[in-house]
C-alpha cells in the first residue's frame, strides 16, 4: 500500500464531466490498494475570469496583492469541492480542504509565497480512515492568517511539498500531455517521449524555456528526493518518471534539446580590460532588476576585450539603453544589440564525462552551416546562441545528430528530454 | 464617532460598477466620522451558477452539505476582494476577512449554521488603525475549521451578529428597495414607505411572507437590541428604521397589511369532541414534518366539533392523504381541502390596546361583499382568511380602512408597514 500524491491542472478539471473523469481516475488508484492525496487547480480560465475583475476594479493598475490571493484562491476551492462531490457520488470518501484548512503555511509575499511548513496531522488521519484527501493547489496562509498564493504553476509546488511532507512513494502530475519528450514534437516529428529523466535535467529545461512543470515543484522534489511523474489526464500511459539517479542506471549521453527563442543580446566591444570591468557593465543592469542570462568574455587583445550578454526580449530596450550610457563612461568603442536570436541547448547528465559531446555540437551545426554567436556551457548542458532563423534546422540537426530520433524497431542508445 | 454595520446583497455587487459605487458609499460614511464594517454577499447570480455546478455533478441529487458550503462560500470571498481593492484604489484603508477568518464561530448544521460566538478582536484592531473592515456575509467556520454557510439571506443575519459583538450604533441593510412599506405597492398603489417600525412587527411581517430581511436577522437584531434600518443601495433616503419600542414613542395603531397566498386550508367535519381531539388530528400530519401554520376549531354541537388548519401549498397533497386516512380513525364524518385561499394580516403594537381593531377589520371586508372562512388572532395582529380572488380587493380595503394610504398634503395618524 503505497501513498500516491496527484495533481491534475485547469485543464482536467475544466468541465464537470472532467471533473469526473478525474474523480473515477482517483477512484481506481484507490481501489488498487493505494492511498490519494488530489491536488487541484482552478477550473481553466477561472483564474484569467477572476484577474479580468480584480483589473477591471482596479482601473488597470496592479490589484493590490493581498486582495489578488483572496480573490484568486476561490478558483481551487470550487474545484476541490465539486471533485469531492463527484467521489461521494462514487460512493468514495473523501474530504477537501484548502491551502489555509491544511495549514500549508508560508511566508507573506504574496502572489509569489513560499511554502515554510505543512501541517499534516489531519491528512494523516483522514488517509487512516480510508479517505482520499483532496487539497486546493496553488495557495497557503500566512502566520498572521492571511490567504496567500504560490504563483501560476503554484499547484505543482503544493503537490511536490504534500508529498514530501507525507513521505509519499510518487507524486503524479497529470497535464495535457503525456509525458516530457526530448525535444518540441511541434518542431521535431521525431521527437520522442522519454520514460525517464533525472531531476537535474529537468531543472536545466525547465529553465531553458519548458513548460511541462514549474521549476519551483522540480527544486523541491529533487531536494527531498521525491519520485515525480508527468501523464497525460486524458490518455493511459506510463508518461515520463523524473527521478534521482540511481547507482548503476544506465546514464544517457544527452536527454533533450531545448530552445529559448526568449533572449536579445548586447555586445559591448573594445573595452579597456581590467579587473572589475564585467561587475562595472553589468552593474547599472542589475541595479535596474534585469536578469542577465548568458555572459561571454572573449580574451583580450591589445589590453581591450569585447562583452557580450543576454537578457530577456522584453527588457532588451531598457538594458540597451543603460549600456549605451554606462559605456562612454568606461571608455567602450560601441555599444550593438540583436533581438533576432535564439539560444540552443543540449542538457543531459551524461555529457559530464564525456568531452566529445561539444565538438559533435559544434560539427552538426556546422555542417548546416549555421554560425554561432555565443558558446555557454555547464556540467550538464551546453547552450549556444544562433541566428533565429535557425531554430528549427538546428534543433533538428541536434537532434539527429545525438540519435534522439524515435525510430521503430531501432534500439535508441541515449535517452533524452524536452517539453511540449 | 459612531460604528456603523453595512450590508450590500447581492444586486448591490452584481457588477465591478456597483461594487465601486458600494466603495464610495462606504468611503462617504467613513469621512462623516463614523467607523465602518461592511457585510457583502455574493454577486447576483454567482450562487446559482455554483449550485448549477453542484447539482451537476451530482446528477441533481442533492449535494453533500460539507462541500456545498466549501463551494458557495466562495461567492462572496470574491466580492469582499473586490469591494478591499476598490477601497484602496480610492485611497481610503481596508482589510478584508472570510467569515472563518474573522472567527465566525458556528454550529456544524451545513447550510443553515447558527452563529455561536464571534472573535472580534482584531475587527476592532483594524477600526482602531482607521480601515474600513470588509466581511463576508453569510458564512462561518465550525469547531473542527470547517466552513459552514448560515442559509439563504444569512448575510443579514453576519451583519447584525456583527453589529451586536461590536456594540454598533446602527446595523444599515443595504437592499433594491428604499425602506419596508405599508403593504406590496405593486397590489395598493398608494402605500406608503414606513419612517420607522418596531421588531415584533417586522418579525410579524416577515413570517407572514415579506422578503425584505431574513426573519432570523430579525430576531437576532431585536434580541440584541441593535438598531436596523433597510435602505436602497441605489437612490437616496432614510429607509426605514426597525427599533425596538422607546417610552414615548408615539404607538402606530396599525402598521402593515401583509398577504400571503402559499398557503392551503383542509377542513375535518363532525369529529367526536373529546379532550385531546385536536393533538390527534395533527399528529399524522406534524409526525411527516409538515408545518402547520393556522388552526381553528369552532364550537361544540352535539358533541361533534368541525376543525380546520392550514399548511404550505406544497405540503397540501400529503397533508390531505394522512387526514384523510387518519380521519376514519377517529370517526370523522368528512375531511375536505382548498388552495384557492389567500391569507390577509394586520399588524401593529398598538392594536393591543385597541379591542375596535378586529370588527373595524371584518366590517371593512364586508363592506366589499368578501365572505371571512377562518380568523386567527395573536397580541399584535389578527390574520383572515379569503378565496384568493380577494386578494387585491381585500387588501386594497383594509389599506383605506386603517387610514394607510399615502395622501399628499394629509397627516396620517398611523404608521404601518409591509414589504416589496
């Protein structure tokens, strides 16, 4: 008898057949002899319904964030009551509570809070009494008693955190997809479904620009080491486990290709090189609370150096304009930038040990004769910038190029990831 | 400085428009000096789509109390966020509490909990600091953190339960109407809204089938001794204060004409008139749960004695049947019903001192040629009952016979009261 924790997203609550689709899934799980916790988010597009009021009362301006998570966690609390509901129907029992019921307490910041403690005396005895045990997603309370939330995506935090908090022997994310593939099937058909990926590599996509799971609930599995698993609400199938790597598990060379069409670039060339000169370019930046993705320093040549950084599109004007200015000051020849790029990536924890992965990299997209711009690499991922008209000829070189192709009756050596 | 209780129902907060109208009423009253708490329902219309939800998914059984409470009470966990973030958009402090948080303490009877205790400490905190504290209505929270709701209209009963526990100088109900009226001026065009009406009347009015307040608001507010006024949400006006009776106060001799049409009459003929004759005949019908509202039993003739009640319309099929069977038992000569009756009240405090009430009442009535079928009296109203095509007629009369009638440029004498 294992404890099983499920979290089923907007989507597969949407309607109320789905919400009973999703009460008989439960009910099977239990009747295989498992015990259920049911993490639930809102009905989909209750929450945009609810933030179109909270924008309309407030004429535009930001909604004030305490009254947002009050207003917003109403969403979760319908869905958890209608699927007990449904159980009871099913003549299942059951009990739901919402983030405060269960005292899943955080801290105050709210619209982005931070889980700090769950208190699962309740739970515990509700599961003794033969009960599945349905808990509102996304939100928690404050000590002071305050309703706060844990941010879009949040309901994957609540299920990873419920789980680790009762030991459970898997946490099951279902989605609209059925499992993490090793890279866009929307950009390469030949994609494949992965059965298997550690939580390293799933960190690395996910902040590579993936989808599938908030990157918050892949930290906290990974940390308390709790077995997550991604499937599909609408059909069967073992999806994609993530998972610790266990001694003697066959590592694979690469798991997936990730792409970030999301990222400008700024150069700053002919700078006087001296120490310090990076944290002074970068510093009017960050002082402004823009995020610096990738930074590349080429080596100096007759005591200047040239500098190049990315930041999210959406920040590329302010960061331009902050480097033009701070650059006469340091004394740089020209300040240019470029929205049209995109930055490729191979993650896999395999890569570690073996160096000849970047020069296959490199070869590939060569051989298409695509110039890289920008070369970044850590111990389990290498990203490169490219024009981004290239993204599709190179995620697709890649791919081939590190056998991730799904080909029938051919036994793939490596397994890989990436997200729909 | 005084603390005053608002309550807005719902078409008061249909929309963000009329919410943010809600917020200026209550940012008025502030600036006048008065310490404000304001009790919201859900917006019109949100608690039928969510009981659409729960009947649906329960394929119209009826749905299991404990969740229907978790999902209806988020009905108005909306509009309080809503209404906190118009406040502060108009720069006027506010916090906002469910009824579980403000520590509405209840019974665990879902759907119609009564109030136990309230914890109004950090309510008066708030006041202190100067916000506006925002309630939700109808709604509270069990021993075990369960939430309950206090049935429909509860929010009337929060806000005087509110205005007690603080010692509020007034308890203002906010409807789509300007005050209680001498009778339904949609039947007699010339009623006339009452400045001021006592809660033994209003109790009396309500149970008769006015809608105005819920009868439980009523009688809290007159236990408690907190002053009520209704006004309309929507035009100007002083409403109609509900209070209980000053020495000295000038005694209205009638206040209101009320009707009610709900009702059905089944009539025993000719049973054996002995002690406990009466208990017999309505035990069947009270052992099924059916109410029974009047009773009459005429005079003994020849040890036989004939015997009417009435009962809800609805309840009259099932009430027939098992006075009908019952009735053979006791040796009844014959048992027969009628639904086309119409209940026709007077009420008023000051008809206790006035004996000539009752045959002014009957006189008035035969006047118009209307045929009285039963009279039932208690110390501040005398109720008759009609064929229901009298209604309009009957109630027309009664209006002018007690001097009702709202006449421009006439002092009344008396003041009275019924509801729209």
């Amino acid at each position: 008898m294992a404890l099983i924790v499920q979290k089923y997203g907007g989507s597969s609550v949407a309607t109320v057949p789905r919400i009973e689709h999703v009460a008989r899934k439960a009910a099977a799980t239990r009747s295989a002899g498992n015990d259920i916790v049911v993490v639930l988010s809102a009905m989909k597009g209750e929450t945009d319904r609810l933030l179109a009021l909270a924008y309309e009362v407030s004429h535009s301006q930001c909604p004030a964030p305490r009254e947002l998570d009050m207003l917003l966690s109403t969403g979760e609390q319908v869905t958890i009551a209608l699927l007990t509901m449904a159980l009871e129907r099913l003549g299942v029992a059951a009990r739901c509570y919402t983030g405060a019921q269960v005292r899943i307490l955080t801290d105050s910041s709210h619209s982005k809070a931070r889980i700090l403690d769950i208190d699962e005396e309740h739970l515990v005895e509700d599961l003794k009494l033969g009960r599945i045990v349905v808990v509102a997603g996304f939100q928690g309370v404050d000590e002071t008693g305050a309703i706060t939330t844990l941010g879009r995506g949040g309901s994957d935090t609540t299920a990873v955190a419920l789980a680790a908090a009762l030991g459970a022997g898997e946490c099951q994310i279902f989605t609209d997809v059925d499992g993490v593939y090793t890279t866009d099937p929307r950009v390469v058909p030949t994609a494949r479904r992965l059965d298997r990926i550690t939580f390293e590599e799933m960190l690395e996509m996910a902040s590579l620009g993936s989808k599938v799971l908030q990157i918050r609930a892949v930290e906290f599995a990974g940390k308390y080491q709790v077995p997550l698993r991604v499937l599909s609400s609408f059909e069967e199938g073992p999806g994609t486990l993530i998972t610790y790597e266990v001694e003697g598990m066959e590592e694979p060379l690469i798991s997936s290709i990730a792409f970030n069409r999301d990222e400008a670039k700024l150069t700053i060339l002919g700078v006087p090189d001296r120490p310090g000169i990076a944290a002074q370019i970068l510093g009017p930046v960050s002082a402004a609370n823009i995020n610096v993705d990738m930074i590349v320093q080429n080596i100096s040549k007759e005591g200047l150096t040239d500098f190049t950084f990315t930041v999210h599109r959406s920040e590329y004007e302010r960061a331009l304009e902050l480097t033009q200015k701070h650059a006469q000051e340091l004394g740089a020849r020209e300040v240019f930038g470029d929205t049209d790029i995109v930055k490729l990536s191979l993650v896999g924890v395999g890569m570690r040990s073996h160096a000849a992965v970047a020069s296959r990299m490199f070869t590939a997209l060569a051989d298409e004769g695509i110039n890289i711009q920008m070369i970044s690499t850590s111990e389990i991922k290498i990203s490169v910038v490219v024009d981004e008209k290239y993204l599709e000829l190179g995620t697709r070189a890649l791919h081939r190029a590190f056998d991730l192709d799904d080909k029938d009756g051919r036994r793939v050596k490596v397994e890989g990831a990436e997200v729909g």
